[in-house]
C-alpha cells in the first residue's frame, strides 16, 4: 500500500478552454488579494446585482473581490440558434475598493494572463459611461475592445443608492463567452471547449437554451409570474420594515427579474413597463438607503469624521 | 524670453471631448497668465486620449515690476479714516507720503509691487487650472475620494509635466507632483521618458510611438484610410466626423483595410455604414461603380505584429454587427408596414396630444385634403396611403436599433413589399426638409406628407399652448416651421398656413430665414402689417415672399427712396391733423383676401368722398398733377397686386413720385381756406392710402 499521490494542478490552458480561463482570473485576482466570491444564488440581469458589488461599494470600508456571476436576460434567449446570444451566460465581476492608480495596468495584466497580447490585439479604451436608475447609481468609464469587440466594461462608481461613493470603487466586468470565444477563435458560442478534454459549451448549455428560451417566450404561467411579482414587492417590504436590509435587496433582485419575465412573455403593456420599473427601483433603492443607513454607525466608528452623505 | 511646458496626462480622455478640453486648456492658461499681467503670446495646444499638452513661447523671465498709487485722506483726517485707508492700501502709517493736491496736504500709499519670476507664476498657475477645468462630465477616485472634496478630473489624473526652459516647475494637485518624466505610448513604450524641454518633447513621444499633434493623427488617418482603400481597387468614403473621433482614440493611428461577406450587401447601404461608422467607427467603401463595397477601414492604435490578426478580429465583430441588421432587415419584412402601423396606438406622442396614430390619423386627412384642394398637385388616396404608413417604421426593429434611419427604412419596406413608388417615396422623405443644407422635397405626394406632419404637428402643440419659448423648443417647432417655410415657398404652394399666434411664429421664423437670402425684415413686417386692423392678414408665403421681393427692388431704387420719403411726410402731416385713416376711409381693406371688393370699396370711396374729386377752387399746377397722378396710379397699382405683378405695382407707384415731391415743393397744405387745407389734406390721405395698398410704408426703415 502506498499513499495516495499528492495533487499537483495541472497547468491552466486558458487558449483553449473556458474554465481555465476563468480559473486563471482567479489566480490572477486572487494574487491582487481579493476575495474569491463563489456566484451569488439568485436569478440576476447582470453581476452589478451582486451584493458584494452594490452594497459593498456603499461605505468607507476597503473591498477588492473577484466571482463569476451567471446572468439571466430573458428577451436574448433566442433558442439555441444564434451563435452570439444568450438568455443565460457569465459576466465575471472585479470590485476594488477604492479604485487603485494602477488598476488600468492591472486589468491588461490579466488580458495577458489569459492569452491577450497586446502588441498583436489592438486594446482601446472606449468613452462608454454606465448608469442604473433602478439602483441610484451612475459612473464613468469605458468599455474596453479588442481588436473591435467589446470584451469588459470598466467603470468607476460614482453613486450608488443615491449616495456618493466614498471612496470610489474600481469596477471590472468581462464577458467571458466573448473573450474566450475571441481567445478560442471560435465564431459560434455552442463549440466553445469548456474544458481541454472535450467538452464544449454546447454540450453543457445548449438544451438549456432551447428550453429556457421557450419557456422564458411562451410557457412561464403569467398570472403565477404577477404574483410573484407582487410577492416579492410584499416581502422586500417586510423585509425593509423589520430592519433586514440584505433581505430587502435579495426581494428587490428577485422583483427585478421577475419583471424581466414578464416583460420576455410580452404582458406588460407601454404604459405599464415605466410603471412596473418605477416599483422596481423604488424596491432597490429603499434597500440600499436601509443598508447604509443600518451600517452608518459602524462606519462612522471605525472612520471618524467620514459621513454617509 | 522662456518657453514653457505643460503635460497634464490621464487615463483615456473620450474622443468627443478633446477638442473642448483643448479651448478650455488654452483659455485657462491666458486667464492665469493675464491674471500675473504677462500676455500669453504664442499657445499651442495638443491632445492625445491620454494628454493634454500646452507649449507657450516667448514668454518673460520675469512678470514687470508695478507701482501702484492711491489717493488718501487729507493731513489731519481722523485716526480711523487714515488706519482704514492704511489697511485697504496694505501699507503701514509710516509708510505713507503727503503730497501736495491744490493747495491741501494729502495722503498717498504707493505700492511698488516687484515683478515676480515666470516660475513662480506659472507653479501658481497650474494648479489653478487643473482645479478649475471645466469638463462636460468629471470624476473622483482613488484612495483621496473618500471625501468628495476630493478633485475631479474627466478620468483619473496620472501625470504632471511642467517645464520652463527645461526646468521643472514644482506643482502638485491631488498628490500627483509634476516632473520630467512622461509616458509614451501604453504598449510599445515601456518605462518613463525624460523630456528636457519643450523643444525635444513632440520628438521624444514620437520616438516613444505616440503622435502628440492630434491634427497630425487626422491627417494620416484621412490620407492612410484613403490610400489602403485606394490600394484595394477602392475609394473611401469621406467622413470627417470619423477622422476626428479615431484620432482622439489612438495615440499611434494604424488604418488598416478588412473585407467583410458579400452577402451583407443586400441590406440596405445606409444600414451598413451606420452600423460601421457608429458602433465601430470604422470607414466604409467604394467601389469604382459608386456602389457600397465589402470592404470596411479600421484604426488600430498599434503596429500590431500581424495586421490580418487585428483585421480578422474587426471583420468578425462586423459580421456580428451586420448579422444583426440583416436579422432586423428580414425580420421587419415579414410584417406589412400597415401591420407594424397598429402597434402605433400603444405609443405616446404627448399626453395631451393622444397616441403616434392619433397624429398619424390627424396627418392622413390633412395630406388627402391639401391634394383634394389642388394646393399640392398630387393624388389625394396615394397621399392618405402614405400619410398612414410614414410613422410605422418606427416600431420595426431596425429603427428600435438606429433611430436615424426612420423615414428611410419605412421607404426601403415599403418598396419590398410593392406599394405605389409615389408612395414609398413619400414615406422615405416626409421627414425633410430636417436641417438648413437638407433638400426640399418636390414629388407631390411626399410634399403632401411632408407639409401635412410638420402642419400638424405646429398647430396640435400650438393648441395645448407648447410654444417654444427663449432657447427652449423642446418639440423642434422652429424646425417643423421653417421645413413648413421651405416647403411651401420651394413649391410655389398657395395656401394660408396659419392664423394667429402660429401665423406670428411663421412671421418670425421667415424674417430669420429670408434674412439669411439677404431680405429685409423691415419689408416682410410691411406686408404682413397689411389688413392687421381689419384681420385680414396675409397668410399665403408665396405671395407674401413675391411682394416683399418686389418692394424691396423698389425701395433700394431712388424712386423707391423717395416716394418713401414723400409717403412719411404725408404720413406725419396726416397724423398731425389727427386725420385717422380708419375714420376717414371707411371699408379701406387691403387683405388681399378680398382684393376685388377692396377695388369696389376703393372707387366707390373715390366717388363719395367728392372733395377728392370736385373741388370748390381751382387746383395749383403741382397739386393737379398730383391729382391726375393718383387718378392713374391708384387703380394700376391695385389691379397689379390684384393679378399678383407686385413689380407693376412698384412701378405705379413709382410714377407718384416726382408728384408728390412737386406737391410738397410747390403747394401749401395748411392753407388758410378750410376747404382748401380739407381738400389737401384728404389728397395726402388718397396718396398715403394708395401706397398703403401696396405694403404699409409706415414699417419700412429708412
């Protein structure tokens, strides 16, 4: 008998394969000294919904984290049929807090970690300023091409909640079908290899697609998806008013997307859509008034003569 | 005599701001430098995205010493008037000197203020402008931006370059210090680089692959896209807008040429290019049949070390891009045009003005009835038929996408699907004429269209009281009224386009526009002013534009100068005698309205008012001829602007003119006879009326 071998990881192969690449952006931001987030568990547009992302750019406290966050985004569903559109795909999301000088180093520093020369790929920073009425919250910053393709989107938070960033928080995020299928140089997202052993993207989500997007489309019960709008607003409510501010914002999200399903099963009218998104961002942005209104002590303490506002 | 230096680096600036950030640099610069009083002299300034640079030259070593004088208070003011005038001057008591003012004792605090090194200036400087730089949108950052007060800048600041005569000026803003050192270019330059002065800075980045003259960069990016075009069998299609843009995003600007699938080419040219030009900003060509190629021109921001890798990449982006367009492009043609009309209930045109169908209803019976009224020469069902599909394109998804190409999409789907050409036409160009230099359109039922949304929409926002109001105008009012203007006037339509306040507007507007064609608007408000008091104001643009042309001939014209004469000192006795034309010559009606009852009214006022015609004395030579004058003149002039020779009408006039001139030499109005000073009196009256027949004189300058 002899003992079991000790493991040694295998090298990253992030040129051809899309969870190496994303495990190499965890070694590399792990290296910067972020915390390695696993994906937040609930149905989301896009990775800002993240708490570790809105509600950790609320407050004084440094914060530098790195995760993948699946997204959901009903109306792009198209099937499985469209090789650069999805209902449901990855963003990976870099917060640092505050925004270090030499974050734009950084970040090209991690396109050469994953394969991105950038003296063979033409990197351009593009005026692109982001703004998010449903969440107060607004920055500027650019999106980031190469060689024409819109790869991340880089901002510095300006506001969040309706509150001034202090201090500004750095934010990063790529979208990791495109990189890889640029790195890969694959032009369907379906033959991207997941693995280096074989395993496409296809193989791993394209039924999903199928399914989602027919059910996204046509079959989603719309009188259950109202009610669970309503449930949700309801709860976020009760959340808000037993002093439970996270709980209130996981209820805003889930609102958020359910609203995102009506709107893909075509029930929601003109008129009523500036409604329905009206009590979204009233749901969103009491939450994270609350949340910072509940940490403001603690904040105050540990930074004195800092102020929420 | 020193030359000055200044970098002020940052991450990548966005394009559409370099070239205020330039103005804003340079006016800066001269504020603080006036400020010191040392004038700026020579100011180049050049921006990359990741710097603004300022070179000034000839600038002094040293600002001019000054001395300053103030006058004080006399010997023997009180203590507190003297210590007050002490601390305002900044001078102790001892240090003040009495002099003699007309006989009195006075004090005098004299400043001699040393002049200060330019070095001192302009560290005092620089900080001053990077703090007060006003940019469109600006940031905060970095660890210092946990209080807002931290400084803003339009990305985060990186770098202060500040040489005079190669030494570094010592400043530092937002704990960033200046120093020699620059950056070069982000990827093919690595470490600082040492800049002695400003002589060597341009050489030293361009070694360092960064072109720092940003006009440079737009002329090797305008003579390098056309060459690789040129190099492919190609011509480029010119865009100016592009060229800017591209050299305010690279450092190093590498046009390179790519191909994309011929296939793309069966949607629409327009299509392609904006999709190109907007969300890639790339060029697109020609080929030598003027027809749209496959080709497109990017530009890179590297030498890149294999260029068909950069192209390959650019080329898939596009496909993309055009994928997406051709998707839209067969989507959109599934639906009939007067399918995607209905979805036109569910949008709002302006809470109180109902839906976008509501007004498209209100545009279709409007075009049909200008067509039925032979105002535009043009089939009044073809005219309905386009009026009620010109605003479907709006909810196709190709104009979801690019809101720019509505009017030309409807037009294409319209077409496929095999609709009247007049038709198709109509709902391609209903939206013009939209800017000054745009085309006005000609084909009757597009001018139908065209004349009838923009009618519309003037008088519907006119109704809920939407006028625009300083620099508001919200809704584009003025727009719609001069495309209205221009429609009208280019087509000869004869219309009355408005009443009451939008009649006003429409005066306003054609005053700025004609002003541009070098009319007066003194002559415009002549004719408008015709049949104010009895309502009866013109409101046919041609004719109006046709009369003001003619007086304005006339008026330039010695005839013309002095009948106008003659007609204000007729005027100003008239007024004088409180000789109210309106009392007086009752039914006088010059709306051209009513031009034949107004003749009627004017020969049966010749035959009542009898002192006009048979006169209890015997007339002077001068005042007989200028009776006879009028006898003829007055129904010339008023059956010429009845057929509309407003030139004929000038010219009777002008045969007033030597009359009228004798009369006032040779004739005495204020006669000592009542009958006689009647008489003349309602002579002037007749010559001010047949003038006034003609355009209101009163309003003419001069």
């Amino acid at each position: 008998m002899s003992a079991a071998p000790l493991f040694t990881p295998p090298a990253r192969d992030p040129a051809r394969s899309f969870q190496d690449m994303i495990l190499t952006l965890h070694d590399f931001w792990s290296a910067q000294g972020c915390v390695i987030l696993q994906p937040y568990d609930m149905r989301m547009g896009a990775g800002t919904f993240h708490t570790a992302t809105t509600l950790r750019a609320l407050g004084p406290e440094p914060w530098n984290a790195a995760f993948v966050q699946p997204c959901r985004r009903p109306t792009d569903g198209r099937y499985g049929e469209n090789p650069n559109r999805l209902q449901h795909y990855y963003q990976y999301q870099v917060i640092l807090k505050p925004s270090p000088s030499d974050i734009q180093e950084l970040y090209l520093q991690s396109l050469a970690a994953i394969g991105i020369d950038p003296l063979a790929h033409d990197i351009r920073f593009v005026e692109d300023d982001w703004e998010s009425p449903t969440l107060g919250a607004w920055g500027l910053g650019w999106e980031v091409w190469c060689d024409g393709m819109e790869v991340t989107q880089f901002t510095y938070f300006q506001q969040m909640g309706g509150f001034d960033c202090k201090p500004v928080a750095g934010e990063l995020t790529y979208g990791l079908e495109r990189l890889a299928m640029y790195i890969q140089g694959a032009d369907n997202v379906y033959d991207l290899a997941f693995t280096s052993a074989g395993v496409t993207y296809g193989d791993v989500f394209l039924e999903n697609e199928r399914q989602m997007s027919k059910w996204n489309f046509e079959v989603a019960e719309t009188g259950a998806l109202f009610d669970l709008f309503a449930k949700a607003e309801a709860e976020c409510r009760n959340a808000l008013g037993a002093g439970v501010p996270i709980a209130a914002y996981e209820q805003a999200i889930e609102a958020s997307h359910v609203f995102n399903l009506l709107q893909a099963r075509g029930v929601i009218s003109v008129q009523e859509r500036a409604s329905y998104m009206g009590r979204v961002r009233d749901l969103a942005r009491s939450s994270c008034e609350a949340y910072a209104e509940k940490m403001r002590p603690e904040w105050q303490a540990k930074y004195p003569g800092w102020n929420l506002v | 005599m020193a030359d000055f230096l200044l970098e002020l680096r940052c991450e990548e600036i966005p394009a559409r701001m370099q070239a205020g950030a330039r103005a804003e640099l340079e006016k800066l610069f001269r504020r603080e430098l006036d400020a010191a009083g040392v004038s700026a002299g020579d100011v180049t300034i050049w921006s990359t995205p990741r710097r603004l640079a300022l070179i000034a030259r000839g600038l002094p070593l040293a600002t001019e010493a000054v001395s300053e004088e103030a006058k004080g208070p006399p010997e023997g003011a009180p203590d507190a008037a003297i210590d007050g005038f002490c601390k305002k001057a900044g001078v102790s008591r001892d240090q003040l000197e009495l002099r003699d003012v007309k006989g009195r004792m006075t004090y005098f605090a004299v400043v001699n203020i040393p002049g200060r090194p330019m070095a001192e200036v302009l560290a005092a400087a620089t900080p001053a402008i990077i703090r007060d730089f006003s940019w469109p949108k600006s940031m905060r950052w970095g660890v210092a931006s946990i209080s807002t007060d931290s400084l803003r800048w339009v990305r985060p600041l990186s770098g202060i370059v500040a040489l005079l005569n190669g030494e570094v000026i010592d400043v530092e803003v937002g704990g960033i210090a200046s120093a020699r050192e620059t950056m070069g270019h982000r990827f093919h330059s690595s470490g600082g680089i040492s800049i002695a002065s400003a002589d060597d800075y341009a050489a030293k980045l361009r070694a360092a692959h960064v072109i720092v003259d940003h006009e440079e960069r737009q002329n090797l990016i305008r003579e390098r896209a056309a060459k690789v075009a040129a190099d492919a069998g190609l011509r480029l299609v010119a865009d100016e807008g592009l060229v800017v843009e591209n050299a305010g995003l690279t450092e190093w600007p590498v046009p390179l040429l790519g191909r994309f699938d011929e296939t793309f080419l069966d949607v629409p040219p327009e299509v392609i290019q904006l999709t190109a030009r907007v969300n890639q900003k790339y060029f697109v060509c020609e080929g030598t049949d003027g027809k749209l190629a496959n080709a497109f021109v990017c530009t890179a921001n590297i030498d890149p070390v294999d260029p068909a890798v950069v192209v390959d990449g650019n080329r898939k982006v596009l496909a993309a891009r055009l994928s997406d367009a051709r998707f839209f492009w067969e989507q959109d043609q599934k639906t009939p045009l007067a399918v995607h009309a209905e979805k036109l209930s569910r949008i709002t045109f302006h809470e109180k003005l109902g839906t976008v169908a509501d007004k498209v209803e209100r545009v279709a019976k409007l075009a049909r009835w200008l067509c039925e009224e032979g105002i535009v020469a043009g089939d009044p069902a073809l005219a309905e038929q386009a009026a009620r599909l010109c605003k479907a394109d709006l909810v196709t998804e190709m104009v979801g996408e690019f809101p720019e190409l509505q009017g030309l999409m409807g037009g294409y789907y319209a077409a496929k699907e095999g609709l009247p050409v007049e038709v198709a036409e109509a709902i391609r160009d209903h939206y013009k004429p939209v800017g000054q230099g745009d085309e006005v359109p000609t084909a009757p039922v597009t001018v139908a269209v065209s004349l009838a949304d923009k009618l519309d929409t003037l008088r519907s926002f006119f109704k809920i009281d939407e006028k625009p109001t300083g620099s508001k105008d919200p809704f584009a009012l003025r727009r719609a009224a001069l495309g209205t203007i221009r429609l009208i006037t280019d087509n000869g339509l004869r219309m009355g386009v408005a009443e009451g306040d939008l009649l006003d507007f429409f005066a306003d507007r054609l005053k700025v526009q004609q002003r541009e064609a070098g009319v007066r608007h003194d002559l415009i408000d002549a004719v408008f002013a015709l049949g104010q008091e009895t309502g009866n104001v013109e409101d046919d643009l041609v004719r109006l534009l046709a009369r003001v042309h003619a007086l304005q001939a006339f008026v330039t014209t010695e005839d013309g100068t002095n009948l106008l004469a003659g007609y204000k000192r007729a005027a100003n006795i008239l007024k004088k005698e409180g000789w109210d034309s309106t009392s007086r010559l009752p039914g006088l009606d010059p709306g051209p309205r009513s031009l034949a009852v107004e003749e009627e009214a004017g020969s049966r006022l010749g035959g009542r008012e009898d002192e006009s015609l048979v006169l209890s004395y015997t007339p002077e030579p001068a005042e007989k001829a200028l009776i006879d004058a009028l006898d003829t003149a007055a129904p010339l002039a008023a059956q010429a602007v009845e057929a509309e020779r407003f030139a004929d009408a000038m010219a009777a006039l002008a045969t007033l003119r030597v009359p009228i001139d004798r009369f006032f030499e040779e004739v005495t109005v204020n006669a000592q006879e009542a009958d006689k000073r009647q008489a003349r009196l309602a002579l002037l009256a007749r010559f001010r009326d047949a003038v006034h027949r003609v355009a209101d004189f009163s309003r003419i300058e001069g």
